[in-house]
C-alpha cells in the first residue's frame, strides 16, 4: 500500500557528491578515542604517576575483561536482540574452569570444552528468542538467573580449586616488556573487528539487525547469524570468566555481576544503535577502555566510587545525544560538499 | 457483502460479558491470578501461619515495594518502552530515607515526599530524552539509571543508616488488626490506576503503544502521552523505595539493582506485552506478588536455594509462552 | 461556479524532505458541493498533499485557504476544527481500542465525576454507527475487525465530524461495492461540503466526481472536467506524453516453443484464488490490476513469504516446494524476489550500495569466508553495470542515494544473484523517468538473454512496453489474459476495472 512516498521529481543533491561518505563509525571511534586520551593525559596534570605507560598497561589490562565481553554483546545488540545472561555466563566460565581444573582431563581440552558448554546455553537463548518469540531481554534474563543458581547449587556456595595454567600465564605474564594480556588485546581486536566487519558472516549480521524481513527476501536464513550471535556471547564471557579467574587466581559467585551494565554502555557509548543494524567494534573498544580508565582515574584521585557511576551515565547520555544518526548525516552532508 | 453482514456476531446478546471476559483473559491479568492462587494455596498448605494476619501482613510487606515499582514500569511498556531507571530511583530513595530519617506522621510525609520529587524528577529527565528528544529508550534509561545509581553511592558508600522508627513500625503494621498498611498503599495504586483508567491520557498511553502512527493521525500527542507514562513511572517509583526502606528499615546504596530484572519479570509475567499496547497494572502487581510468593514457597519447601533461581527462570519463561499462546487464541476466537 | 467562494484554495504549496522533492509548487481548488478527484501515480505526492491539508505536515512554501479565510492547521484536531476531516488510505484506527473508543478519539465523552464514562463513549460510538449504516458493535475490538469493516469506520469516523472539507483516501480500496459511500459522499455535498477523492479507479472517479486535477512527479499537472476529458487524456497526464508516444509495443518472437521455466496451477492463498499461468524461458510475463487485487500475496506465497493454502508450483518442470526466499533462490534456475517497498523491505539503508547488492552471494564474495568493501565493489560491477547505476554510488551508504538509484541497486541484487526466474513487483514505483527507462532496458536484456521475468506493474503503459503477455488480475483472480498483441492500454483500463474485453471493442 502507498505512503507518503516522495518520488525525485528534482535529482537530490546528495547523489552529486564527489567524496564517498564519511562513516558514522569513524566519527564515533575517534571521538571515543580522544576522549579516552585526553582523559589520560589531563590525569597527568593532577598526579605525575596517572598517565604514565605503566598506567596504560594497567588500564588495558583491567580493561581486557570488558573487551571480550562488549564483543559478544555488541554482536548480540547488532542482531537487534540484548543478552543479559553475561553476567551468569562469566561466573559459569569461571566456576567451570577452576572446578575441573585437574579432574575434567587436560586444559587443552577443558578449555574448549567449557566455551563449548557457554555456546550452547547462548545457543538456547536464542532458540527461544527466534522460535518460542520470547523477548530477548525476558529470555536471557531468565538463562541467566537459571546458571546463576545453577552455578550456585554445583558449587554449594563456594567455589573451589586453581585456575588453569594458561589463563595465569595470560594475565600475569609478560612477553619481554610487554605483557601477555596487551598482546591478547590487541590480537582479540584484530580478529574480532575482522569478524563483525570483514567476513560474509558479520555483514550478515548487519543486514539482519538493520531490517530482518529485507534480509530474509534477500536470501538469508536468518536464524543461522542470530543463533551464532548469541552462541559467541555467551562464549565470550565464559572465556572472560577465565581470564578473571586467572586474574585473581580464583572464582566468585558473583564476579561477573559487574561486567553486565558496563558491557551494554560499552556498545552504547561507541555509538552502536541499540536496535541494531549499526556500529563498529573498534568503537565499542573506545567505550570499553574510556570507562575501565574513568574507574581508574576516579580511584586514584582518590574521590567516591559513586562519582564515578553517576559520569557513567553522564556520558552515557552524552555518547546517546550527540552521536544520533541525523545529527551524524547533517555533518557528513556539511563536510562532503 | 454488504454492510448489512458486517460482524453479525458482534452485536449477538450476551457478547459484551463474554468480551470482557476475554479481554480480561488477554489482559494477561487472569493466568497471573490462576498462578498466584496456586501457589498460596500450595504455601499454605505448606506452612499453617501464611493464612494468619502476621502471615499475609508479612507476605505484603514483602512484596509491596516490586508491586508498585512494576505498577510503574508497566506504564512505559504499556506505551512502548523501557524504563530501567527503577533501580537508580529505589537505590536513591532509600539511601536518602535511611540518611535523613525524620520522626513521627510528619516527618514520614516529609520522606515520602522527597521519594516523589526523586523519582518525578528522573521521570521528567527520561520524559525528555525519550518523549521530546526521541533517544530509544532502553539506551536513555540505562543512562538516568546509572547517574541514579551513582548518587546514591555518593550520598552512602556502604550499606548503613537507620530509617525514622515512625515508618518503619507503623506502616509494616496492620490497621484495626487485620489490614497490613502495605497492602493498603497497594490497594490505593490500584484504585489510582483504576480512575485513571477512564482518562483520555490513559486512553492515549494504550494507543500510543500499540501504533504509534495511528494514533498521531487520532489527533493524540505522542509526546504528552510518553511523557505521562515515564513521569508517572518515576513517581512509582519513589514510592516503592519509600516501601523498601520502610520495611528493611536500613540504607543500602544497591538497594535498587535486584528491582532492575524482577521488575521485568513482574511485569512479563502479568501479562503486559513487552511490545506496547497491552496490559494492566494489575497484572505487574500480582505478578510481583506471584515472585515473591515463588521465593517464599521454595524457601518455606525447603528447596535449597539452587533450585530457587532455575525454578523462577524456567517459570518465568514458560508464564510468557503461555500467556502468549492464550492471548493469541482468545484474540483469534474474539474475531469469530 | 465561478465567483463563488472556494471552499479549500491551494496556491503553489511545496514539501521537501530532505534532499528529495515531494510536492513542487501544487495548486488545488475546491468549490463547495463538489466532489473533486485528485490522480496520481504511486509516488506523485497525493499522500504528502493529503498530510499538509489534513494538519498532520507543514507545507515548506505556499499558502492555503478555506472559506476565504487563511487556513495553516498546526495539528489534525486543529485540521478538525476547522473543518477539515480525513479518511486515511494508511487507516488511522488504533487497534487496541474500540469501535466506539476510535469515534471518539482524542477525547472521549466524559460523565459526572469529569473522568471517561464507557457507557457514554459507547452510547456516542453506538449513535454514529447507526447515523452511518454501519452494523458494527460499538464495544467491538478494532484489531478484531476485517479490513473492510476498518475501511468503512475509517470513513465513517470522518463523515461524523460534518465537516466542510472531506478527505478520502483511497476509501473503496477494501470495499467490495460503492454504493454506501456514495450515498455519503452524495448527501454530504448536498449539505454543502466539499469533497476531495483520490483513487485509483477511474470508473469510480467518473461516477462520482465533477472534475478532476492529475499530480505527476510532485507537480499539478492541470485540472479537467471529467464529462470531457478521456481515459487517454487523463492517462498522458499521469504518465507524460512523451512517455506514451516513444514507448512502441514490444514485439515478441513466438514465444510457445521455448521451455517452461515456472508453472503455476490452482494456487490459492490469503486473497487469490485458482491462480494458474506458465512463464516460458526468455518471457516477459506482465501482471497488472489495481491495488489489493490479490496480486501482493500471490508473488510474496510464489517465493514462500506468504503461505499457499493450495495448488502446486513447477520450476524447470520439477514439483517444489517453496519455503521461503533463500530456499527460492536455490531451486531450478534460481527465483529471484524484488519486493513492494524498497525503504522497508529492500535496502539495508547504513550499509554500501555494494555491501546492499552483493548481499544475496556474500558467501562468494571473496575468500575463506572474508570480504572488504573493494572486493564487494568488484563483484557489484557487472551487475550494477546492467542496471546502469554508476559505479561511484557502489560505496556510498545505500540510504544516501536517491529511490530511484536505490532501485537500481535492488534490482542489481536480484541480477546478481544468477536466479534466472526475477519476481518484479512495481519495479518503477515512486523512481523518476530517466530512471525508469534504465530498469526498462535492464529487464529486457535480462530476457533476451535467456532470463524470465514476472512482473507487476501499476503504470500500464509499462506493461504495454515490456509485457509479452498480460495477465489481469482482478477479485483474487486472473481476469483476462492477453497476448501480446492485444495488450494495449484502453483494452487494459477495462480489464483492470472488470470489463471484459467484449464490451469495450463494442
């Protein structure tokens, strides 16, 4: 049925342009970059031991947890869903690694076998999502809930055993200068950016959170990318759960309840449409590291956590206001003509 | 086909109580009910004293505060949206009670009071950067709510605080001996929604989030009526911190972050469709109440508390299949 | 007439979203009591129009007046106010709400305590349901009722105002018969209002309107009493005449002994029935009928969006059963789908146009499962080469480009996909003429080289020159089916409004 449907009577000047399009992704992934710089570097002026390069090493270190997680949601929230299940899947990760550390056989294999058990729990959050129409928020909440108690339940409370090798060696080692987790960072931004960004499967993706009915006439079967979404989420964050475990040499009950909310304003700050269709990993990097840096220099400044949530949101907010696609399109028409 | 023919059955006897009990069941309120019911009849079965006064005294006291916080939240979804303010509003509200405690009838006006500007304003900032400056909502919220959060930790860092004795004894108390003060508050949320049921904001509220565009073509401000939902949500909101300070008697600066998923789950389960249009504040307030009762019967069962989350998970999921499935058929057989 | 006072008086309003052009300068009067027609193809700006005078838009340039007096509504209560009703071709009715609710929107009658009284919404609801005719129950759920009895509350809703100015928008589109709301519009104009009507149906038009102005491409074209004017003329006017001039028939070598590529036999689904035809390898097989004809679920259940109740489908002569898209695309020779509304079925507007048109193959597009923006821009090249889009869109964002390039592009993806079986259905909807032609010359290639093409047209002259056969589609069926050499557009009119072809070479 027609709508108003403004037919080109006159050719539209936007089809005249000689540069290509500035990317909305481009602008946000700077903008959160030199946000993030310039919060390290103003840190300078109020302690010479803020803003140092240990300092940076440090923040990308604390960093690295929320990376891997803001990836796995980012591809959720690309798809148009929300996975709320994270913080339960980190714990589960984390309690399964520690708990057959030594028992399940060697960690090559107990390894694989735990992100294997994530991705298939994240594999049912979107069974039901896609076949039983449950809403995403309700359905990963309620997984969620479900592993939480779970975990709860197989470790009578208390989680026991070491962590595996591999993640100690992760996160405390070093490989000449520069530690172990600063390499992973940047080898896990590579690749992870390549698979949202360069590969038939993340365009898929894309097309399928832009507009799931346009994607579907156009051939694809979308409950394959949307399934996969939710799988590599969930095993994102089991694998964050280890590397937190590897961290602190141990596992909590409840030690990925922090990473939930800071895993959604991640994707939100770096600009990412929370229905979906649109964002950039790279920038969703920017968010991760500007608010892991705003924790940092809060702490060390020595002021109340609780400044710190509230310019959280503050920026939250901020990221939503300025980064909105038609303030973006104005300044792209303004700069291209 | 003339107009002669034109929905016959519509206009058969008989069809406005059939309709309104359908549209009661489609309303979602009904399975909650069916649910709730159940379940206290299982938990009395289970334990003699739920069916005393202190018992059921003890039971709404429990529940009051989720029930008005989803009552709230059940206003923004009813008109699209969501409002995950509801935890930086508790959290606030009750760390302001718990370090301002004022004494006596007066002073618990006084507090409530300051609950009601605390949420009405966050309800005012959300209004405008949903209603007016068109952010989506999820984002929005998630914004207010981790600004709201924040002030609370900066106004207590660590759980603390005593909340004025006056509230806290008189209104986890019960009035001429058999009506707990709590439900009472309830009861009042209710018989406010229930007037404002039959206004035209109501009425825009409902349109609104069931299509938007039509509404707007009805000469019906999109603006004023998701302005009204995220204000008067904001309100609630205040009050169900109020409630929990109330009855925990204590600050807690995270007194909030447990409302932010049960809140959801109340609201899913009674019925209020997550995609806009649907629903009533009844549904949310039994739907809390049914969560609480849930936690209560597995404890009182003696359920450790491994099976406490997967039971309300697997309840939750299979509560909304159900409630789907039975407001699909009634809706196709209302056609009929 | 004249020296009379207009009832609407429109002076050169104009609408621009964006970059793109909606109205341009359009002038429309209305005398009181009369019943004007505005036409237009899909895409000529009757709907921007409709929202600037029912309140709901602000025209950029222009000024309008009623009555004489100065007439700029901010809002459509405002619209109401003065006057001004409108019956929707996108239906206004909340669905959620009733009968009786929606007829009282926005406000609802009150009762003693100033709160909203249900008996009386429903005593008012019940009072207009019976000034109109209609047999509805006024406590009856909106979302419950068929789309005709919405069509008709719609309608109804916006007689009830009594305004001076009445507004219909494609109101028979869901009717079956005429006869009620002619008597409506018949006793409103005896009453002294005005009535705008816009539709498609030109016999329709000629029954009930007095005159009639054509908007083409945003522009008002000229304004004709329709005692005088011809289907011919109006259709020039629609259409353009250097448009119907230049476009000679098609002629088609025999088609009947090249291979079947799709049959169709007895299909049946939401709103077509008994549906039957063969589409033969280098054909191009021309659909037309008006809109809601049953021809929209009849292509969507032929790539598996919508369900077939019954019948069978025959690709390349093998039973099959079409699932969905990406299963038709795979089958035979590869079905390929280009849908109604490219804004909210096509594009993926924040991607590349190359990213857009090699979606369908992605998985092809470069190696071990990676792709750039270079390597879809190469694969989009022949393809986009075809349709004539210039290869310096392929990396502009698709949701930048203009519709008609973003049609283009759309009709690239299905090319590109190597289906060898394309579904058009309005390909040239709301795309400027230059464009048009592009797409014309890229689907003919398409079949002289092998490929076959249903395609569904509202613009008949389209059908006219690219069609090799016609079918007609009217009531859920096929009306008529034309050879081509039959196919021209008085013999289409006709059929198109169920006249068979008898009565029209009398």
């Amino acid at each position: 049925m027609t709508s108003a449907r403004p037919s080109a009577a006159v050719q539209p000047p936007a089809d005249t342009r000689r540069t290509g399009r500035i990317r909305s992704e481009t602008i946000s992934t700077a903008a959160i970059f030199a946000l993030a710089i310039i919060l390290i570097l103003a840190s300078r002026f109020v302690s010479p031991a803020l803003g140092s390069w240990d300092q940076v090493d440090t923040i990308i270190t604390l960093a690295s947890f929320l990376i891997v997680v803001a990836f796995g949601q980012g591809l959720v929230i690309l798809v148009g869903g929300l996975d709320l299940s994270i913080a339960s899947m980190i714990t589960l990760g984390g309690v399964l690694a520690t708990t057959w550390n030594g028992s399940f056989g060697p960690e090559w294999v107990l390894i694989p076998a735990v992100l294997l058990i994530c991705a298939c729990i994240g594999a049912l959050n979107a069974v039901g999502v896609i076949w039983l129409a449950i809403p995403p928020f309700i359905m990963t909440m309620a997984s969620g809930i479900i592993v939480a108690s779970a975990a709860l339940g197989y470790t009578s409370g208390t989680p026991r055993g070491a962590s595996p090798d591999a993640f100690l060696a992760l996160m405390k080692g070093s490989v000449g200068p520069i530690s172990a987790v600063l390499i992973f960072v940047v080898i896990f931004v590579l690749l992870a950016w390549a698979l949202q960004s360069a590969t038939a499967f993340g365009r898929r993706l894309y097309a399928v959170g832009a507009n799931r009915e346009a994607a579907r006439i156009a051939g694809v079967a979308t409950w394959r990318p949307i399934m996969a979404a939710y799988a590599i989420s969930a095993a994102c964050a089991g694998f964050a759960g280890m590397m937190l475990v590897g961290y602190a040499n141990g596992a909590t009950l409840r030690m990925g309840d922090s990473y939930l909310l800071p895993s959604i304003a991640s994707v939100v700050i770096g600009g990412s449409s929370i229905l979906g269709g649109r964002g950039s990993f790279a920038a969703t990097v920017g968010g991760a590291i500007l608010l892991t840096t705003l924790g940092t220099v809060i702490s060390a400044l020595g002021m109340d956590q609780g400044w710190r949530t509230v310019i959280e949101g503050a920026i939250i907010v901020g990221a939503l206001l300025l980064l909105r696609e038609d303030l973006i399109a104005r300044l792209r028409n303004r700069s291209a003509r | 086909m003339s107009a002669n023919a034109d929905a016959a059955a519509a206009s058969a006897p008989g069809s406005n109580l059939s309709l309104a009990f359908r549209r009661g069941l489609t309303d979602g309120a009904g399975v909650v009910a069916i649910l709730y019911v159940i379940l206290f009849t299982l938990y009395a079965l289970w334990d003699r004293s739920a069916l005393t006064v202190s018992g059921v005294t003890n039971l709404s006291n429990n529940a009051a505060p989720l029930a008005i916080a989803a009552a709230g939240e059940s206003l923004v979804v009813i008109s699209k949206g969501f409002d995950l303010s509801v935890a930086g509003v508790v959290s606030l509200s009750n760390v302001l009670m718990a370090s301002y405690p004022v004494e006596g009838p007066g002073g618990a006006l006084v507090s409530l009071l300051i609950c009601l500007g605390v949420g009405g304003a966050i309800g005012v900032v959300n209004g405008v950067l949903v209603a007016i400056l068109r952010l989506q909502s999820i984002a929005a919220t998630l914004g207010t709510m981790i600004m709201g959060q924040g002030l609370a930790l900066v106004i207590m860092d660590a759980p603390g605080g005593t909340v004025a004795d006056w509230v806290s004894y008189t209104l986890t108390d019960v009035l001429f001996g058999v009506m707990p003060i709590s439900g009472l508050i309830v009861l009042a949320v209710v018989g406010l929604w229930l007037l404002f049921r039959h206004t035209d904001a109501c009425t825009g509220l409902f349109a609104v989030g069931a299509d938007e565009t039509a509404a707007s073509l009805s000469g019906i401000s999109v603006v004023s009526a998701r302005f009204t939902a995220f204000v008067g949500a904001g309100l609630l909101y205040g009050l169900a911190g109020f409630m929990l300070s109330v009855q925990t008697a204590t600050g807690n600066p995270t007194a909030g972050t447990p409302f932010l998923m049960l809140t959801f789950a109340a609201v899913a389960l009674g019925g209020v469709s997550l995609t806009g249009g649907r629903g009533s504040l009844v549904g949310a307030i039994i739907g809390a109440a049914t969560l609480m009762l849930l936690q209560k019967v597995l404890f009182s069962g003696g359920v450790s508390s491994f099976y406490t989350g997967i039971f309300q998970g697997v309840v939750m999921v299979l509560a909304i299949v159900f409630g789907s499935l039975v407001s699909r058929l009634a809706a196709t057989g209302a056609r009929a | 007439m004249s020296g009379a006072v207009s009832a609407l008086d429109v002076r050169s309003v104009s609408k621009s979203y964006g970059a793109t052009v909606a109205l341009q300068d359009v002038s429309i009067e209305l005398q009181p009591g009369e019943v004007h027609a505005l036409l237009g193809e899909n895409g000529a700006g009757k709907s921007t129009l409709v929202k600037i005078l029912s309140g709901v838009v602000k025209p950029d340039v222009g000024a309008m007046r009623m009555g004489g007096e100065p007439y700029g509504p901010h809002s459509i209560v405002d619209a109401r106010r003065r006057g001004v009703a409108t019956a929707f071709q996108e239906l206004s009715l909340v669905p959620n709400l009733t009968v009786a609710q929606n007829l009282s929107l926005p406000r609802q009658p009150k009762g003693s305590l100033g709160l909203v009284s249900g008996a009386a919404t429903q005593k008012h609801g019940a009072a207009v349901l019976e000034r109109f005719g209609l047999r509805l129950s006024p406590n009856a759920m909106v979302a419950g009722l068929t789309l005709a009895e919405r069509q008709r509350l719609e309608i109804t809703r916006a007689f009830a105002c009594d305004p001076r100015v009445l507004i219909l928008d494609e109101p028979t589109a869901a009717l079956a018969e005429t006869d009620w709301l002619f008597r409506l519009v018949r006793q409103a104009t005896a009453a002294g209002a005005a009535v705008l009507y816009i539709s498609h149906r030109l016999h329709e038009v000629r029954e009930l309107c007095q005159r009639a102005t054509v908007l083409r491409n945003g522009r008002s074209i000229g304004t004709v009493g329709l005692e005088d004017a011809t289907d011919h003329t109006i259709f020039e006017m629609m259409v353009g005449r250097s448009q119907a001039e230049e476009m000679q028939h098609r002629t088609a070598a025999a088609q009947s002994t090249r291979p079947a590529v799709l049959q169709a036999q007895g299909l049946a689904g939401d709103s077509f029935k008994n549906i039957s035809f063969t589409l033969r390898e280098g054909e191009i097989l021309g659909v037309a009928g008006l809109e809601g004809q049953g021809q929209r679920a009849l292509f969507r259940a032929l790539v598996g969006l919508a369900p077939l109740a019954s019948g069978s489908v025959k690709v390349d002569g093998a039973l099959v059963r079409l699932s969905g898209p990406d299963v038709a695309l795979k089958t035979g020779r590869g079905i390929a789908f280009l849908p109604e509304e490219r804004k909210t079925e096509g594009i993926f507007p924040a991607l590349a146009t190359a990213s857009n048109i090699v979606l369908p193959v992605i998985g092809r597009v470069g190696r071990a499962g990676f792709v750039s923006e270079r390597l879809e821009r190469e694969a989009a090249a022949e393809s986009s080469s075809q349709v004539d889009l210039n290869s310096r869109y392929l990396d502009f964002r698709i949701g930048d480009l203009s519709g008609g390039n973003q049609q283009k592009a759309l009709l690239a993806r299905a090319m590109q996909t190597g289906a060898k079986i394309l579904l058009l259905y309005d390909p040239t909807r709301g795309v400027d003429v230059g464009t048009k032609q592009s797409i014309y010359a890229a689907i003919r290639s398409f079949a002289e080289s092998g490929g076959s093409v249903l395609l569904y047209s509202s613009e008949l002259p389209e059908l006219v020159h690219l069609a090799d056969r016609c079918l007609v589609v009217y009531g859920g069926r096929i009306f008529a089916e034309m050879p081509g050499g039959d196919i021209n557009e008085r013999t289409l009119v006709a059929a198109l409004t169920g006249h068979s072809m008898q009565e029209t070479a009398a």
